[in-house]
C-alpha cells in the first residue's frame, strides 16, 4: 500500500450515494484513493483479484443486488487474506437484526447513512480517523454502532 493514501472501497447500488460519497471524500483532506462498486458482485470480483493493492476500509450497503452485503461480509470475513480489512456496514437499515447480523460476521463499525451532506463529510472524516487496531480490540456492542 502506498503509505501517504488510505485506500478506501464503497459497494453502494444506489448511484446518487456513490456520487455523494465520493465528492464528500474528495473535500476531506485526509488523502484516500477511494474505489466504487455497484453491487456486492462486483466488489468481490475486485476483491479477489490477485493484483490489487490490499484496502485498509470498505463500506458496505447491505442492500444490494446480485450479492447483499451481508453475503459479501460473510465470504470476506472466511478468508484469512482480509483479515486486517476494517469493514464498516453502510446502510439505511437500522433494525436490530441488521446489527446484531453484522456485529456477529465481523463487521468493525454501523453507520446509518446520515441524511445530509454535511452530516456524511463528518462520519467518513471520523470513521477515517479511527485506529482499527485499538476500536477492534475494544469493539462491544456501544462501539459498534456509529453514533452522530
């Protein structure tokens, strides 16, 4: 990895908060290489691919065609090869099972898709600062879920 970038995936079928998600990055001056995918499909084809360079942070949307992000996170979480990846579950749903779901197949963070553009810069500028080492060896129930 390229040490002066976090590189940063989205797997987000809706194509208005991949556009959002991007320009909200572009204004954070904390450098990112950030790569999108439409579907949990084609994140994973991505993901298996010999060649790339490794991710340190994925956000993922649970619902999504062809392959959910519950699927995606469980297929990542059984290869050791991701085990230093920091997945955070980026969805609108808020239920209890959604949560209780991914904290259980070992997603590292919830966020609730925040309702405005000033509201997202600000999660993805605190979620990119996190020390994964140490919110991962501290992660309970109260860590796990992003709260703004």
């Amino acid at each position: 990895m390229n040490n002066n970038f976090l590189k940063v995936l989205l797997a987000d079928d809706d194509e208005d908060d991949r556009f959002l998600f991007g320009e909200a990055i572009k204004q954070l001056s904390i450098k990112t290489k950030l790569s999108l995918f439409r579907d949990g499909q084609e994140l994973m084809d991505y993901l298996f691919l010999n060649e790339i360079e490794r991710p340190n942070l994925l956000f993922l949307d649970l619902n999504m065609p062809v392959k959910n992000g519950m699927q995606c996170l469980r297929e990542i979480r059984q290869n050791l090869a991701f085990n230093d990846l920091a997945i955070a579950i980026y969805s609108t749903s808020s239920t209890e099972q959604d949560i209780e779901d991914t904290f259980i197949y070992g997603a590292n963070i919830y966020i609730n898709k925040p309702s405005s553009f000033a509201k997202l810069k600000e999660v993805i500028e605190k979620v990119l600062q996190i020390n994964w080492q140490y919110h991962t060896s501290n992660m309970n129930r109260n860590t796990f879920l992003f709260r703004f």
